[in-house]
C-alpha cells in the first residue's frame, strides 16, 4: 500500500485516498496525529509559518540548517506550504484551504486560532461540514484551561509519572512521549470517526482534546489499582502496580550493561510458568514446595526469589535469556534499546522500521506505522522541505495557476 | 452524544452508527481497542467463553465474583454473548456472525485462531468484506513470532524500558500500560482507515499489529536522540532524554508526600521562561547575568539551579506552586496521583471521568473517552455481564428466537 497521495483521487493510495487534511500543528501532539492519517493515504498539508516554518524543524536543531531528526519523525508523508497568518491575505487564504478540506486541526496556545481569525465559528461558517480538532494541553472548564503545557506537564498532572518510578523513589517521567504522541493517536481516532459519519451524511463536527485528560486513558490499570486499595496507586519500579505474582520483574544478565535485563513473567493465570521457570534454573527441588507454590506465598519471599532467578540469569546474556525462558513457555523479553532496535535487521524485514530518502538530510531509518494491512506497512514518504508543496497543493485545491502563487511569494503572503 | 446503539440502526448514536464487530479479545490490548470503537458508536459484541468469560473479568478479582473493576474499565459500552469455540457448532455460530459483522478482531496466542478454525482464511471465505484485526506480542516473521507477550514483555522489547529510570539506576516499566493499550489505540486507527475505504469499496482487510512493533511509534523522541547520538538513548530520570535546557524537572513541594512535586519546563524556543521564573522566585539578580543566560551555561551549573527552584517550591503545596508558576507565564504541572485525579471535581463536570452505573459492581466513577464531539465527550454505559446479550444479539445478527437461543443455551452451544 502506497500513502503518497499526488492528486488525491488515486484509489490505490490507501484506506484514506481523497482525503484531505489542513495541518496548522506543530511540535508532536497535532503532527504525530495527522502523521498517521497521512500514512493511512490522507493528503496532509502543512501550513507554516514563511520564517521558520514549524518549530520543530529547528528543535534539537541539525549542523547546516538541515531539518531535525524529530521533524522528520513526526511528518513523513505531508506536504508542506506556507502562509503568513499575520498578513489578513494569509488569513483568507486558509479560509479558501478550509472550503476544499476535510479536516481542520491545530494545537496552537490557548485562544491563539481565534485571535487569527481562524476559529471553529469562522471555519464552520466557511465550510459547515469541516472536521475541526484541536489539541491544548488542558480541557475547556478545566482550572488550568488557558495553560501552556508540554508532553512532560500533560504526563505530571494526567497521572502517569505518579505511578512511574521506584517506590521510594521519586516521580519519573516515561521516556515514551505520551503526552504528545499518545494524545495524538486519540484525537486520531475521533478524527477516524468523524470522517467516517460524515461520508455518509456530510455532517461537519468539532472535536477537542485535552493532553491531560488523554494521559487517563493510558493509565487505566492504575485506576483499577486506586479502586481494589481506595488509596493513589504506587510506584513500582519495573514491578506491576497491582502487586506481582512473583517472580515478575526484571533480571540482570551478562555483561552487565545499563540494558542487560530480562523481564520475566509468571502469570497468575497459569501456575505453569512458575513450575516451567524452576525446570529452567536448575531448581526442581522447589517444584511442590508449600512455600513457594503459590503467588501469596511466594510474595512473602520475594527478594528471595529474584535473587534465585538473577542468580541464574546473570549466567547469560539478555538475548539468550530471554530465548531460553520463552522456549520453556514463560512470557520473556529482553530489554533492548534504541541502538539494538535501530540495527536489528527484523525490523526493516518487516516494513516497521523503513528508511525515509529525504531531499536534503539524505537516508534516515526511522519506525513508520507498524500496522500491517494486507500483509504489508504503508511505504513512508520523506518529510516535506519548508514550502515545497506550494504550487501542487494551490494549483489543485485553490484553482491557482504558478503566476498567482509566485505573486503570492513576492507579497509576503506565503 | 450517546454511545449506545441497541438496535445499531440509530442515526444519532455515534460516529460508528451501524458498525458491528465481533469482537474475540481479552484482557486489554484487543479490548481497549473495541472499547473506542464502542464509545464511538459501534456495536461491539464480545464473544466470551462459557465458563468465566474474558479473563480480565476474574483478574484482580473482586469479592464474591464481581467482575473486577480492570474489566470495567477495558469493557465500557460493550455487549457479550457466550460461545463454547470447543464445540463446532459454537464455530459455526461465530461464522454465521461474522457474516453479518463489519470488523472481527482477536487476540489469542499466536496461532489459536487457526486453531480454532476461525482464521483469516476461513472469515474472508465467509464474508469477503470483513476486517480481519489481529494483535500479537511480536510481528510475523519475527524471530520471537511464536512468544507470548503481555504488556511489560512489549515494553521491554519495544524499548520504553530502556528510557525509562534514572540516568544510574535500572531500567523501569512506565506505570502507564503502553503495552496494551498503546498498541489497542494504533490499532484502532487502521481499523478506523479501513472501515473508511470500506464504506464507498466494500473492500476487507486484513490488519495485524505486535506490540513489540507498536513501542517503537510513542518512542520517537528517543530515535530522534539516537540519530543524533549515534548510540542508545540514555535514561534521564524526570528529564528529557535529548538533554535538558535548565532548569526543566520535578521540583519538591511541601509536605513533601511520595507525590508533592511540580514539574517546571522552560523552553529553549522561549528564553523569557527562565527570564519569569527568576522574576517569581525573587533572584532579579541573576537577569542578564551571562553564567545563567542560555541553556548551554545553564547546562553547565544545572544542578546548582535546581537548588535554588526547590529553595522556592518547597515554601508552596504542588497545587499553589502550579498555579504561580503557570499564572508567570512558564509552563508548570503538579505531578498528581490517581487518588487525586479520582476525585477532581474537575474531571467529572467536563465529562471526562463519568460513572457506570454496573448492575451487579454498582456504581463506578471511571475515565471514558476523552474526545469531546460537539462539545461533550461520548457518554459512558455499562460493561456487559457474562452473556448479558444473547437474544439480543442473537436475534438481530441471526434471527434466532428465543427458543432457538434457549436450545444453543441447552446444548452447551453457548
């Protein structure tokens, strides 16, 4: 499946062909979330600011004025132009945008749409059956409505470095950025499902997420927890937080690196792993043992016992670990980071990690979207040059012809 | 906006008015999945064993057999019907439904579906348009293909451990369950695509997702510090795994509870946040001073000025240093705990924690779905009991009566 859409009507382009997205987003939240409706064949369509365009493009900012990694991460397969939202031609250029499209979205300050005029009243007036979505970082009503936040402050006030941590540690932040790309997918989904009414009825629909309150729906076990004991959830370091079925952790495996782990799990469902993981380390001696045969009594025992396991995990290194647990049916997984990950050769075998050919930073291997739909990832398309969509993108969707747009250019309008 | 759909034909029940799916999964990655899909108005009919259900419903089990509130909160808005799949004409019964189902989804150990004769294969040869969803623990073609996994395996193996602790300590697993319900939600999104296409093809697919696959998509920050790098993203405790531009992490607050921090972040685009929060903190004198101007001098005295913001937020509670940190223009979060998010007033007047009113639990305070739609987010109705809803389903998906039902009912059937 092919996801660069070139003229928007090709019906192989992919589950969204025709679509097509008015991206006023920047950073990760809004760009991670049009990124996977770009991936799924929507024409996405950048609208950036002439200097500079989104600011992640500078963010961790390359030698030579290239690109940033991020930016690249967060928007293959868009197109990109630009507009000048401060000049009121600008403005109505993106109200004649917003009367071609499908979708509006921006995750701008608060109160910053409606200050350029391009608010959901203006919008909705333009186009009454526009999709508009928006991400800020706190929800209308909320006492911090008007707040700026951040991937870490959605993640300190949603819950999430709460239960992160050891637990006499304190708070962590997950180095997942859930904050952003997590309310991004959500949004994503509403937007999925919006599109999907209004295929049939045409029906515009306004639709607003909060960072914050998105980061509840990734800790929901953690409210269960808060449910079973009526007290916060804890931190638990790399335990569950609802107390374990000991052994459940990570273990230390040779050499002895930051990441040589295994994660080993045994499941309160299947008493088996517990008998299948004694068989493996040698200790068939406790098969039976009253004192070790079930998950209450191993809990009492349990530094004990993670002692027993690392004892013979220490003994191999996480790969082979992890190899020889799963082999005796023990959920297993070894602790790999980003460097094994990047380099391990499944992972492009198999269309999850791919390399973007990008005009100006040059071969990047990056994660694309990892479903597979008929057998195959959607192929990534680079990120987009600041403005290089403009004469394709106002010639198809505004009817412009390439002396309208470079009259533009030299106006100062794009 | 209401999410309920007792007859699936109701044009005001949702985005997803009219979709059936057919739903075979447990726990949580399959069911946080079917359960946004829900919320957006789908019909989700969950097919459950006999004997006990989804095991969600017996794990972290509740007194006297209530199902537990992690079921709860996985199985919102859902309908179930039981089937005996050890019985072929419990199969047969499963096929006659995903005749009449939009979307059928699953997500057993790897290769029980083909075993139980309900295969991709098999379901396209009976409906030709269907969604075939699959989740697995680790892609096909995988060297670990054949392994279970469960939420922490994925995190170990999909990287977010590695990222995740202190720079000197240990890899830890977020609290938040990416595992699970971070692969759920990208699933979501391809099957949201494919229902799209499918509404003007009647084209099916087939989608499948590992959630090893799936860590690699919420740790793209962490690729981007690779690439830059050009070795593994570090771990970072509180901070940012790119580098900080001081002073950015979790501050302590008075009493000085597991959770009484705030989270201060000033930003490298905006140099005026260090500019306010000197300002705030009363060291005006340190303005302009050059040891303090940027964030690379910053950088070089980080922990020193940590000391100096703690010397400030300890004289306040979290809520108060959030709300003067914020109120001076810098981005600040209280990090806030389950119990404290449970009962924030907050959250349930804009409708983002909601209760289920449970038959049998009683009632239950949890988070729906965050998105508001027009202005409110989907409302909430219960998790079904074990098989709540066969004449119902059973009836309207096969035109069975109920004394055709009661017969199924007598034969073990289901």
């Amino acid at each position: 499946m092919s996801v660069t859409s070139d003229n928007g009507d090709n019906p192989d382009a992919g589950c969204l062909s025709g679509v097509r997205i008015l991206d006023l987003t920047q950073f990760e939240a809004g760009p991670s979330c049009t990124e996977a409706l770009a991936w799924l064949g929507a024409e996405v369509v950048k609208v950036e600011n002439p200097t500079g365009g989104d600011p992640g493009r500078g963010a961790f900012a390359l030698p030579g004025g290239l690109d940033s990694w991020y930016f690249l991460l967060f928007n293959a397969s868009k197109k990109s132009v630009t507009v000048n939202l401060k000049d009121p031609r600008g403005v109505e250029l993106v109200k004649d945008m917003a009367r071609s499209a499908d979708v509006v979205i921006e995750n701008f300050a608060p109160g910053a749409i409606e200050r350029l005029g391009l608010g959901y009243d203006v919008m909705r007036a333009v186009n009454p059956s526009i999709i508009y979505a928006q991400v800020k970082g706190f929800g209308d009503g909320s006492p911090y409505e008007n707040n700026l936040a951040f991937d870490m402050i959605a993640q300190a006030c949603g819950g999430v470095m709460s239960i992160t941590g050891e637990a006499d540690g304190p708070p962590l932040k997950p180095g997942a950025t859930l904050g952003d790309t997590g309310t991004g997918m959500l949004l994503a989904i509403s937007i999925l499902g919006a599109l999907y009414r209004r295929k049939g009825t045409g029906k515009g629909e306004r639709l607003q997420l909060a960072m914050q309150d998105a980061m509840l729906h990734y800790i929901r076990v953690a409210f269960a927890t808060q449910a079973s004991f009526g007290k916060a959830a804890p931190r638990a370091g790399a335990k569950l937080l609802s107390g374990s079925n000991p052994p459940c952790g990570i273990y230390p495996c040779k050499p002895g690196g930051p990441n040589d782990y295994v994660y080993i799990y045994t499941s309160r469902a299947n008493p088996l792993h517990w008998q299948r993981l004694l068989e493996l380390i040698g200790r068939e001696d406790l098969i039976g043992d009253p004192h070790y045969a079930t998950g209450p009594v191993r809990a009492e025992r349990e530094e004990e016992i993670d002692v027993m396991i690392a004892a013979w995990t220490r003994q191999h290194d996480k790969h082979e670990a992890m190899r020889l647990v799963g082999a005796a049916g023990i959920p297993a997984g070894a602790v790999l980071d980003t460097e094994e990950l990047q380099n391990d050769p499944s992972f492009a075998a198999r269309g999850i990690m791919q390399t973007m050919a990008h005009p100006t930073n040059g071969d990047f291997k990056m994660p694309g979207w990892p479903v597979r739909h008929d057998g195959a990832t959607p192929a990534l398309a680079p990120a987009p040059l600041l403005g290089e969509h403009a004469e394709d993108v106002f010639g198809r969707w505004l009817n412009l012809d390439s002396a309208a747009v470079d009259k533009l250019r030299e106006d100062g309008v794009i």
